[in-house]
C-alpha cells in the first residue's frame, strides 16, 4: 500500500491511506511518520479511524513511532483515513515563571 505526505506547513502534514480489514488491527505496512521524530501530535479523521495510544508514553500517543503511525479502525472493512500530524516543538520559549505569583 502506498501512502501519501502532504506537508501543509512547518509544523503541519496529513497522511492518508486504508485501514486493515479488521477491526482494531494494525496495518502490515504502518504509514509513515513525515518527520521521522516521535515527538508529534495526531488527529485523525475517517469512519471510526483513530491512532492506536494505550497510554504506555503519555502525554503522547503511543502509536506515533519515530519511523511510522499506528492507524486503526474500530469497525470493520477497509476506511479510508486522513492523519493530521503536527511536529511538537520544545516549549522553551513559553515557559512561564510563576515564582512571584502569590494566592
């Protein structure tokens, strides 16, 4: 199965493709990760589509590997998927000092 990458901006990329037949089964080919860093975020949309996340490395999704993304569907049959996929970045810059707030 091929997928597709569409970049749509720095920090923003979809891929799209089929889920497996079964239910809650993971493709033999997972698609790609578009930046080959685990540290993203991933909305998925499609009839009962979602990437796999059983909470083992929260706050991030399980499913999203370094190298590709574990999408599943909850219902039978093939769907048709799209995967927003946004690279997180560090935070340091937003990081608030809270020291001189009081309550």
């Amino acid at each position: 199965m091929a997928y597709e990458i569409n970049f749509l901006g720095d920090n923003h990329a979809t891929v799209h493709g089929v889920c497996d037949g079964t239910a809650d089964t993971a493709l033999a080919t997972l698609p790609p990760n578009p930046w080959n860093d685990a540290q993203i975020a991933c909305m998925s949309e499609g009839e009962g589509v979602y990437v796999e996340d059983d909470g083992s490395v929260a706050p991030r999704q399980s499913g999203a590997l370094q190298a590709t993304i574990d999408v599943r569907s909850s219902v039978a049959g093939g769907k048709f998927f799209v995967v927003h996929c946004f690279k997180l970045g560090s935070g340091e810059g937003n990081v608030r000092d809270h020291s001189a707030i009081t309550t």
